[in-house]
C-alpha cells in the first residue's frame, strides 16, 4: 500500500473514534486504511487534518508546522478535532462522528471547512485523550 492511498484518519477510525463508509482496512496491526474514492476525496480529508494542526500547534506547543507529531498528538488533533466539529455544529450524538458528514454539514453551514471557527474545537482537541473512552453505557 502507498502513502498516498491511506486515509488520513485511520489509526482514530480503527480506533472506533470515527467513521467513513469509504475507508478500507488495509493493514490493521499497522492502523492503515485506505481511501476507495478518489484522490480529491482523500486530499480534502487530509486538508481538514492539516487545518486542524495548522490551528492547534498552539494549543499543543508544536513549535514547527513541519514538527514531527507524538501519536498522541495526532489523535488529540484528529479525534478532538471531529468531536469539538461535532459538538460546535450541534451534531451530538451517542455514536462517534462521521468524518465526511461533520465535512459536508461544516461547508454547508460556513461556506467551506477552512471557515469554520476553529478556536471554538480548541479545547476539545487540547483536552482528547485517546487512552480513555468514554462512552455511554445503555
């Protein structure tokens, strides 16, 4: 598998942070999926993860854009990310995010995902921590 085929949200979708209907396991002990659209449809996913480094390196004291991330940080900007987009779009549900809906409804509602208010998801992203799960137990 190429790097340029992997969903950019893979190790949090494996995770069961998130959803897409169009990533395939690839390589699961690896954490690697695969986008089965096209590669547009993977660059804008990978534009919204970009978006949200670009925001939160503050936050997070990434002292460089081009800094290399702890996967830690990866998962806070990734997982936190979609949850703040999720709670700031009233989207809050039981079931984790999906990853092109919280895109879709984002453009929809501020004209394009890089209009959305970013600052709003700082302390969600700031606060994720991939080591506990919580979730509603029924």
């Amino acid at each position: 598998m190429t790097d340029e085929l992997q969903c950019p949200f893979s190790k949090p979708i494996i995770g069961d942070y998130c959803r897409c209907p169009h990533a395939i396991l690839a390589e699961r002990c690896s954490g690697k999926m695969v986008c089965s659209r096209d590669a547009e449809f993977r660059a804008s996913c990978e534009e919204l993860v970009d978006l949200f480094k670009q925001k939160a390196h503050f936050v997070l004291s990434i002292s460089s854009l081009d800094a290399e991330l702890t996967h830690a940080q990866l998962m806070k900007i990734r997982c936190g990310g979609l949850l703040g987009m999720q709670r700031v779009m009233g989207l809050v549900s039981s079931d984790v995010p999906m990853i092109r809906e919280m895109m879709d409804t984002a453009e929809k509602k501020y004209g394009s995902v890089a209009e959305f208010p970013f600052s709003e998801i700082m302390p969600d992203i700031q606060n994720f921590n991939h080591r506990r799960k919580l979730r509603k137990t029924t």
